[in-house]
C-alpha cells in the first residue's frame, strides 16, 4: 500500500485510495496552464499585448505570435493553507473540487503524454522555461514524468513552490529541475502556522532551500537575458509584519552570503480569507515598504530584485 510522506506534513495516507493532508489524490491535476508575464523579468521577459491563457483541455487560444513569457502551470492544490493565496481558485481544495463537482474541464487529470503535450505547446508558442507551479503534492510522480520527458521539453524546467517540503525529495530531482523558485515565507513557527497552517515552516524550508542551492548555485543568466540555472528566493513581505521579514533576509545573508539571490516582493493584497484578520486585511504601507527596503539594500547583497509597491494589485494575478 503507497503511504504518502512527500511533503512535512507526512500524512501516511494511501492517496490511491483517499486523500492526503493536500486534499489531492495521486494523480497529475492541472488546473491552468499559460505563457506568463508578470515572473521577474529574467523568468518571463516584459508583459505583452495577446498573453496567452489557456485552462487545461479548453480551446481558442490565440496563440499569439509575439511570444516571449514563462511557460507556467499551475497543478491543482496545494498542501500550505495560505489565507492570503492570490491562487486561491486552484490551491484550495474547497475551491478546486466544487470546480470538479460542477464539470469544469480546468480540472482535469492529465497523464504524462498530455502534460508533455502542454509543455510542447508552451514552447511552441515561444515561452522562455516551463514552469511548475505548485508542484510538491506531484512531487514524486512529475520526477518519473521529467525522468522521461526532461531532455526533450528543451528549455529550463522552473520548481515554483511554496518552500514547504522535504530536503530528501529536492535531492530526487537532481539533475531534472534547473531552476528552483522557492518562496521562503516565515521565519516565526506561530505566524506560518496563524496565517498557512503550515508547522515548522521555517525549519522545513530553509532545509530544502539550502539542496536546491546546493544542486544549481545562484542564478546563471544566459545571453539572451533569460535564466538557464539557478535559485531565486523569494519573500512576500507582510503588512504588519517587518519585523519577522527582517528575520527571514537575516537568515539568508547569514547563510549563504552577500551572492545570494532574493526577490523581495511587495505585491500582498488581501484577497481569499485575509479579510477575516484585520491586522493583514490591507496593503503595505509606504512606511513598512520604505523601511524593509533599507534593510534589504543594508545587507548588502550583490545582486537581487526590489518589487515596487505598485505591485500590490490584482492585475498582476492570472485569471483562473
């Protein structure tokens, strides 16, 4: 009997048979599959005019020759509860499988041939990567898919996760993924819990951030301008929350120096349950904004990404 244990919550539970702590079952789900522009510009490139969006198995995509932007899918769930999560349509199970229930075609389980199919597609249409997002639930099932398939989807394959999962199932995909775009959300184990439900998130995540930098480095940037290989991390800063993102960017320069790359993002709206805790039911304000900045720059780090404040909107948030 398969006992799932690929991600920290180590549920035990047969996914062949019930669901896991994720609410997902072992099965390929993919929710929503488009070429992206809104990544950091060495990921996506500049938004353009005709962005291709596409659910999976639905039709009329323009397929607009201008090309160009990350080439993302979004699997369906995820096993963190963030109350904030911009994706919530698709990574909260409520969300997803009332879309099941109702016969949305978006939710659909795809077999390695036809998740293949779509990463052809994408780069057909001229995106840059492929680039998996939320993939942990999947973890175990897209190493056999890219196992098969990695050396004939011909551009860099992107990990964007949550950072909630093991550093023993990062070490199986070795050689497979050759970008890892983790977030590293908290540093304090109450917060991560009161706002994602997720337990020693920090202790999980620095764990497995730390195998990715050890398998691909820093981010290597091709002539082109674009990402072959590397790790970003990235951080969403929370509104009434400064003191906790200090720890976060601390820890990191402490850890791996001043080379390490950050993205520090300043895009938090409240959207999902977020406005059911009034303490983070807004933005950042240009004094928290202000004074995190300073602190990144203090650090001193080599190279990384600063997000503006005006980033904090909607727009930006793929429609699912």
């Amino acid at each position: 009997m398969y006992s799932c244990q690929i991600c920290p919550f180590e549920c035990g539970v047969d996914r062949n048979v019930r669901l896991g702590v994720c609410g997902l079952p072992r099965k390929i789900l993919v929710s929503h599959y488009q070429r992206h522009f809104f990544e950091e510009p060495f990921i996506s490139g500049d938004a353009a005019d005709g962005c291709a969006s596409r659910g999976e198995d639905s039709s009329d995509d323009d397929g607009s020759s201008d090309g160009g932007g990350s080439g993302t899918v979004f699997f369906s769930g995820c096993n963190g509860r963030c109350v904030f999560c911009q994706n919530y349509k698709i990574s909260q199970k409520e969300m997803w499988k009332k879309k099941a229930l109702d016969g949305c075609p978006s939710v659909r389980e795809v077999s390695e041939e036809r998740l293949f199919e779509i990463c052809e597609e994408l780069v057909s249409q001229g995106a840059h990567n492929i680039n998996f997002v939320s993939p942990t639930p999947y973890s175990e099932m897209l190493r056999d898919f890219l196992l098969k398939y990695k050396s004939r989807i011909g551009v860099p394959v992107i990990w964007n996760s949550n950072g909630y999962e093991k550093a023993s199932i990062i070490r199986d995909l070795n050689g497979l993924v050759d970008v890892y775009l983790p977030d590293l959300k908290y540093f304090s184990s109450d917060v991560a819990i009161k706002y994602s439900a997720m337990p020693k998130y920090f202790e999980w995540a620095s764990a497995a951030i730390s195998e990715m930098v050890k398998q691909v480095g820093w981010p290597k940037i091709g002539t082109d301008g674009f990402i072959e290989k590397g790790v970003v991390i990235r951080h969403l800063v929370l509104p009434g929350l400064v003191s906790d993102s200090k720890k976060v960017l601390k820890w990191i320069n402490e850890k791996f120096g001043n080379e390490a790359y950050v993205a520090l993002m300043a895009q938090y709206y409240p959207t999902y349950k977020a406005p059911e805790y009034p303490e983070i039911n807004r933005t950042l304000s240009q004094a928290e904004y202000d004074e995190i900045s300073s602190y990144f720059i203090g650090l001193g780090f080599e190279d990384g990404l600063l997000q503006e404040l005006a980033a904090a909107d909607s727009i930006y948030t793929p429609e699912f």
